[in-house]
C-alpha cells in the first residue's frame, strides 16, 4: 500500500483551459489526473449533438487534451479519470482508441463506464413505480414526460474502482459524481471498503474541493488582489494518505493560492446542508472539518465524519422549457440612461401595435453600468456616460418571441441618438433547457464497466 497518493483535478467544467492538466502534467508529481466536465445543462447539450450526429455527444476538448499529453501520461504512468464521456461514453472511447492507436499505443488499457443514462428507461421505470418527483416542487415526472432531452444518474465510485483493478490508464464515464473522481483513486489505492465511512467522507470532501479546479487555489476568490500571477494558477493537488487525512496544494511554482480561506470559500460552494453532503457511497458531515495550514500553499485537511448512504441515487433530467431571445444595445451619453428606458419603452410600445406582448414576468429589462447587478443594496447611477440596454423575453411561443428579436436593432436609426452596439446581430428565439432533480432507488440502476486496449 501506498502512504501517498498524489491526485489532481485539471479541469473544473466543459471549456476550462487546457493549461490547468498541462501544467499539473509537467510541473510536478503526480499518481492520477482527474477532469471534471459535467455540469446540469451540459448533459443537455450533449444530448442535442448526439442527436444530430450519432458521434458526437462527449467532451472533445478531452481528446484535444490528450492528443497534446498522451505520450507524458504514458511515459509517467499517470492514470487519468474523467466524466468527458457525457452521453455517448462508447464515442469518446472509440476517439481515444483510434488517437492512441496513431501515436503507437495500442496496449493503452482505457476503461468506460455506463449506465448512467436512463433515458431510453424512462417509460419502465416510471411504470414500475419510480415517479422521478421534482426535488424542489414535488411533481411528477408525467407533468413533462414529453419535453424531455436527458435523464442522467449520478454514478460514484465504485464502477471507476473496478476499472482500476482492471488495469485500466484511462477511463471515461459519463455522469459521474464530481467527488468520485478522486475518492475512487484512494478506495484503490488504500484498500478502503465501502463501510470505511469516515475515509469515504474524507474522499468526498477531498473531491468536493478540487471539483471546480483552479477556484481552490485563488480563481474566483474575493480577495483578490492577494492571489499572485493567476496567468499562471496552479490547479489543485490531493496528498492523500490511508488514513483519510489528505493536504490541499499545488505544484511548487505555479501562481495562484492555497491557503485557509481560499480552501474554506470552495468548501461552501454547493454545499448544501452542511451536516448532510449527500454522495453516492456516505454522507459526509462538513461541521466535522478540521482545517490547518502546515506550510506554504499546503492546507491539512482532518476529522472529517461520515454517514451511511441514502438508498437513492440523485438523477439530473433536462427538458424544452419554451424559448428565450435576449439582445443588447450600446447607449451613449448625454443622458445615456433617459435615453436607455425611453429605447425599451419603444419596443414593448413597437410590438403591442402589431398584436405581440409578454406578460410581465415574461420580459427583462436591464440597465447594464447603473448597478444593476447590485439592485436593492447598491444606488442607481443616474447619469453613466453610457449604458448597455440589455432586452429579453420568454415564452412558449417560437415565433412569437422572434417577433421580439426584429425590433432591437432598428433603434439605432429610429429611436434616440446615441444607441450602437448591435454587433451581435438580431436576436434569435433560442430554446430554453429546464432542470429537473430527482430520486431514484439505487437497485433500479446498473453500472457497466468495460476496458479494452487501443488496439481492440
């Protein structure tokens, strides 16, 4: 066994940079290199381009990665886990497969993980008395059975395990749990069971920490002016240890920051009830989280206590939610913000004359420059040298909220003087993905786990 066990996470979501695994790759050690793509509407997206093209509908930027890193990975023996395989885990392996293949490595073991999607299930399943209810509102399912794009179970890590023990360098899932991607690494490496409950809640925060990648080591932090060369941030680093205590670090080096605070901020990041972390394999107990700074950029991280698992498993299901068409226009002054409200009070007035209005909770209207994002806490600035007037509706009317789009660019020669800006074109109804959380009971769902070579 092991006593330690390095595992980074490089990626935080589908278009984080590449430097953050380029980096992690070639400017220390590592074990393992995780990369987390997924988030709720991503599953969506993924499901349309599937749609379109039978290929398509996983993370491409993680085969771009290792077309730029594969010979490294091999030549250090990094393993690498990823979620890259979103709907189509099968397409992804097979672009992998034919990418080691032209570099010569055709003995690349890459395991895949599936199971996850139930969309095709979903009919059997409700049938046979899983009403997928709403977590926040409570209703069924059956209230947009026909709207649906994805359905989705949230995987842990048991199935990223056996692809360990199987051998397996690289491996690909779909909809896995952030957190598993690096608790699984130290189930493996450790020899943790699934009733080392405390371990397993230690897994988890270790994941739930390095998730969104460089936001742990100074990106996205308040207190910013104290975080140095973030051209060159470090993405984090796991030091874990079999006995569930594990530091958080970078690679000597790198920019960015790794200290009490900035590891405290991504505690409370999607944290939920804080007594309750619900994951896949426990539930880890937050209050338990004994944090310490043992040295430049290196946070301890102990005590954490953890609880039996739930019997559910969380499902992320998206669905059509009707259309959106949102522009904006440059307002400049003398009385940039007068001339911003009377510009939207001509196309609400514009649209009505011709048969076309939204209910109120319908439209946006914003005032970008006047402390818009700060409404309610912060004074409105009454008179900005220049405004952004930025217009939206929706509704479940396509055409309907097209006719909006038509009547943004025309004030730039029919409404006041001053207005500019409509570089990105005439708005277009675009469709809205809604989400929808829910249960499912565990035995209803079967993880499959394959590894083949390259070569296969």
């Amino acid at each position: 066994m092991k006593k330690l066990v390095r595992i980074a996470n490089g990626q935080g979501f589908w278009g984080d940079s590449i430097l953050g695994p380029i980096r992690l790759l070639r400017e220390g050690p590592l074990d393992y290199l995780t990369l987390d793509y997924l988030a709720e509407v991503t599953m969506s997206i993924m499901q349309k381009q599937k749609s379109r093209r039978p290929d398509a509908g996983y993370a491409t930027d993680f085969v771009r990665m290792l077309d730029r890193l594969l010979p490294e990975i091999v030549e250090k023996g990094v393993k690498v886990i990823a979620n890259a395989g979103g709907v189509n885990p099968q397409a992804c392996v097979a672009a992998i497969q034919e990418l080691a293949k032209q570099k010569g490595m055709a003995d690349l073991k890459i395991g895949m993980i599936e199971g996850d999607d139930i969309l095709a299930d979903l009919d059997a399943l409700m049938s046979g008395g899983e009403e997928l209810r709403n977590m926040d509102s409570g209703e069924p399912l059956e209230t947009v059975r026909d709207r649906i794009l994805s359905a989705n179970v949230y995987l842990g890590a048991a199935p990223i395990v056996e692809c360990l023990k199987q051998g397996a360098q690289i491996i690909v899932g779909g909809r896995l749990t952030d957190p598993s991607l690096v608790l699984a690494p130290m189930i493996h490496e450790f020899g943790w069971t699934f009733e080392d409950l405390d371990k397993l809640a230690a897994g988890t925060v270790a994941g739930h920490i390095v998730e969104c990648g460089a936001q742990c080591t100074g990106g996205n932090f308040s207190d910013w002016r104290r975080i140095p060369n973030l051209a060159r941030v470090g993405y984090p680093v796991i030091e874990a240890r079999p006995d569930g205590n594990f530091v958080v670090t970078k690679h000597e080096g790198t920019g960015g920051l790794v200290d009490l605070d900035t590891v405290r901020s991504q505690l409370v990041y999607e944290m939920g009830d804080p007594n309750d972390y619900i994951g896949p394999e426990v539930v880890a107990d937050f209050t338990t989280i004994q944090l310490s700074q043992e040295g430049e950029n290196r946070v301890a991280v102990s005590g954490v206590k953890g609880k039996p698992a739930t019997p559910f498993y969380k499902v992320s299901i998206s669905y059509r939610d009707g259309y959106k068409a949102l522009g904006q226009l440059t307002v400049s002054g003398p009385d940039a913000l007068e001339k911003a409200r009377l510009s939207a009070q001509i196309v609400w007035e514009r649209l009505a004359s011709d048969g076309v209005t939204f209910d109120e909770d319908q439209r946006l209207v914003e005032f970008l420059g006047t402390s818009v994002c700060f409404e309610g806490i912060w004074p409105t600035v009454e008179q900005p040298p220049e405004v952004v007037l930025r217009m939206g509706v929706r509704g479940p009317d396509r055409a309907k909220v097209d006719r909006f789009g038509m009547e943004i660019v025309p004030l730039v020669t029919s409404g006041p003087p001053g207005v500019t800006g409509f570089a990105g074109g005439r708005p277009k109804a675009q469709e809205i993905i809604g989400y929808w959380p829910a249960l499912i009971r565990k035995e209803k769902i079967e993880a499959k786990v394959s590894v083949v070579t390259a070569g296969d």
